[in-house]
C-alpha cells in the first residue's frame, strides 16, 4: 500500500557565506539555514495533496526529502511505494541531446527495454505534437516546447507515488487540456499526489487535500478547500 511517513523530520541547507555578495568565501565558517522544522506528516494511499505556501516556505525542500534527493539530519522519512519526481519542465533534460535522444535516455533510466521504450515513444510523438521538432537539440526548443518534451516524459512513468513541482503549469491552453486529463489517468496508477504550485485553479483541479507549510512548519493540513481559506486569510 502507497504510503509517505515522516516523523520530526528536520532539514538544513549548510553553505558557506561569501565575502560582501561576491564570488569568495568568508572565513567565519560554516553556516546553516534551516529549511524543515519538526515536520510529522502522515499521506495514505488515494490522498492527492497541494502544497501551500509562500516561496521559501519549504515546499520543494519536502518534496525532495520524500523523493530521497535529500535527507534529513534529524528525523525520518519512510516511503512505501514507487516514486517518481516531476520537479520543472527543465531537469532531467540534456539540451545537448536531440529530442529523441532524451525520450531514449529517460527510457533507459526507467529501465526500460529497447521495445517497450520505442513504443512509448509512439505515443509521447502524438501527444506532445512536437514531430519533426523531436530531431533537433533541446537548446533549440521553446520553453513551451520543453514543457511539452518534460510532460511527455511522464509517458514512461508506472509510479504509486508522483511528487510534482510547478512544471505542470507550462505550455499553452491546448497542451494544457491534454496534460490535465493524462495526469487525472496517470492518478488511476499513482496511488498518491503531492503537488506544489503557486496556481490554485490547478491544484484544485487535481487535489482534495493540502499541506500549508510557512517557514519550514506546518500550519494546517486538511481539505483544500478549508486550508486554502486559512492561507489566503493569514496572506492578507
């Protein structure tokens, strides 16, 4: 059974401050931000959950730690199920490779055959409506034309677990309509969603419930309906 658990979970960024901005070291040391406090959060299979929170409230930072990208110096984060990540319309693209050639690569990240990769790819050419276009250097493409080849990507996915960050809210209306409705097919297959996006007209559209977070803490989690109207009354 899909399932996300953490448990007092806390995360630091460490980095070292630099002299007045510039591209040199301080030598006052090591330093930390603190970007997830004391974080217990139970998600269950069939949960479809939006983040909520300003930039730098800790969103793609909790994503991240339940992908296994980063891990918590204090607490733990325990998954049950196959995850994939959708984290912006731009990683996990090689803009020196063709089109093609990044379908390929994805498919045999994902392990995939060179069969069942050519026959994804089929389908990722009809839906994304790229064509020719597919031939060509990504550092080529349009930023709506990447958004189309990162949402194809999603073609490959057999996930429980899909954690997305804002790249859904690329490309135009057309592409969008189909995206919603391949996401909405796709949730037949993920048993959990966890989606981050400044776009509430989109996170309705696919969630039931969300996750407020505001300086790395949680301060409600809930219906969406019910936590987004404590959010925009904290904003105002």
């Amino acid at each position: 059974m899909a399932q996300i658990q953490l448990k007092n979970v806390t995360f630091s960024y460490k980095y070292f401050p630099s002299i007045g901005g510039g591209l040199f070291k301080s030598s006052s040391g090591l330093k930390s931000k603190v970007a997830l406090r004391h974080i217990d959060l139970n998600i269950e299979k069939g949960d479809t959950v939006a983040l909520l929170g300003t930039n730098g409230a800790g969103k793609s930072t909790l994503l991240k730690l339940i992908s296994g990208v980063f891990k918590p110096e204090q607490g733990v984060v325990k998954t049950n199920g196959k995850i994939y990540s959708f984290f912006g319309r731009n990683v996990g693209v090689m803009p020196q490779l063709s089109g093609y050639d990044n379908l390929k690569v994805r498919g045999l990240l994902l392990n995939l055959n060179d069969k069942e990769i050519a026959e994804k790819i089929e389908e990722i050419v009809e839906f994304t409506g790229l064509g020719e276009d597919l031939e060509r250097p990504v550092s080529t493409y349009s930023q709506g034309m990447r958004a189309r080849l990162t949402f194809g990507m999603l073609m490959f996915v057999n996930a429980e677990i899909l954690l997305v960050d804002e790249g859904l809210a690329a490309g135009d209306k057309f592409f969008l309509a189909k995206t919603h409705k391949f996401v909405n097919d796709l949730l037949d297959q993920s048993k959990i969603l966890i989606f981050a996006s400044h776009s509430n007209e989109l996170l309705r559209r696919f969630c039931k419930k969300a996750l407020w977070l505001n300086n790395g803490e949680v301060m409600a989690f809930g219906s969406f309906e019910t936590v987004l109207k404590q959010y925009n009354q904290f904003k105002k």
